[in-house]
C-alpha cells in the first residue's frame, strides 16, 4: 500500500499549502436544515507545477450527465465525516487510495441546486498515484495547472433566475473542456480563500 510521502513538497505547492491553511474558514460550519450532506475531493496533484484534478462525469449518468466536476458523492449514513464521504467517493471514482491523500482540510460549504450541502475537501495527492476512472460514473479525467485554474479572469458570470430566485454561476473553459457551475464556483471559492 502505498502511502503519501512527507518527502519535501514542490515550492509552489508548499505556497499553495501556507496561503490554504493561513485562510481556513474561521466559522463554524452549520448544516444546512433540509438539506442532505455531500462531499468533494478538491484533489491537487503534487507536480513541480501543481495542477487540479478533475473528472468529465460519464453521459449514461442520470444527473449532471457530461459536467466537469470534482470526485464525490452523498454522504452514507455510515460514513463517520464528510472528510472520510470525500475519500471514500474518491477512491470509488477514480482508485485514489484515501492513504495517498494529504487532507489540508474542509472549505465552506456549497449549496447545490439538486438539494445537497456540499463540503469541499482540499487534498495533496502524490504525482504518481495510479488513477483508473470508473467507467459507470467517469468518462474522463483530466488535469488544470494549479495557477492557471485560481485565476480570477478564468470566470464568467451568469445570472439567471429560478423559481423567481437570482442565481449566479460562473462559466470558465479549460482546452476543450467546459467547467461551470458548482464546480467552477468551488475553484472561485478556492482561488479567493488563498487570495489569488
């Protein structure tokens, strides 16, 4: 089994490390009334660039068909944290082994549109973890470098109504792959944590 290494970190992701933790939410963290929990793996591959990992789920999915988005899931009544509901739906999605991830800890939470409370979960994965993409669930996955995917003018906003409610998402494209939404506002969220 292999484990993450404390082997010294890439400078730019030992920066990445510093600005996460000096600016983790001071608040204590309410769950939402109503609302069933979930959790992401926000997975930052540990090269001498950094990048971030993400997935192009699958087009036979039911929900989110085709969307980039982040390795996770619902939490299971079981699951002890929602940092263990992370790896746990990480590992299922794409073979992280949870031993390979360093968790730097837990964003704010995010309200999706489907009714959940999502919790961001910032890891470090080793660039040599071997990933393998759950045919059922993942099409693809791919990587962003770490800087290019915190810069602010990367995002579109888009405002639209629901239900007679103003929404704002955020639109961004990467290559040929279009990030939006939850996903795209989550790396916002990221990128303003660590004051980029």
């Amino acid at each position: 089994m292999m484990d993450f290494s404390p082997q010294p970190l890439p400078p730019d992701v030992e920066r990445f490390v510093r600005q996460f933790q000096l600016n983790l939410p001071t608040t204590p963290v309410r769950k939402a009334v109503g609302r069933r929990q979930a959790a992401v793996l926000i997975p930052i591959v540990c090269r001498e660039q950094p990048t971030l990992l993400l997935t192009r789920r699958s087009d036979n999915l039911r929900k989110h068909a085709g969307q980039v988005a982040f390795p996770g899931g619902k939490a299971d009544a079981s699951d002890p944290s929602l940092i263990f509901t992370a790896l746990r739906e990480a590992q299922e999605e794409v073979a992280i082994p949870p031993s390979c991830v360093r968790v730097l800890g837990q964003m704010q939470p995010v309200d999706s549109s489907s009714g959940f409370q999502v919790t961001p979960v910032v890891g470090l994965i080793p660039v040599d973890v071997p990933l393998h993409p759950n045919e059922d669930e993942v099409a693809e996955l791919f990587e962003i470098p770490l800087q290019e995917a915190l810069n602010f003018a990367r995002y579109h906003p888009l405002d639209f109504q629901r239900a007679g409610v103003r929404r704002r998402v955020y639109l961004s494209w990467y290559e040929e792959q279009f990030v939006w939404g939850m996903t795209a506002g989550i790396i916002l969220q990221l990128a303003k944590q660590i004051g980029n």
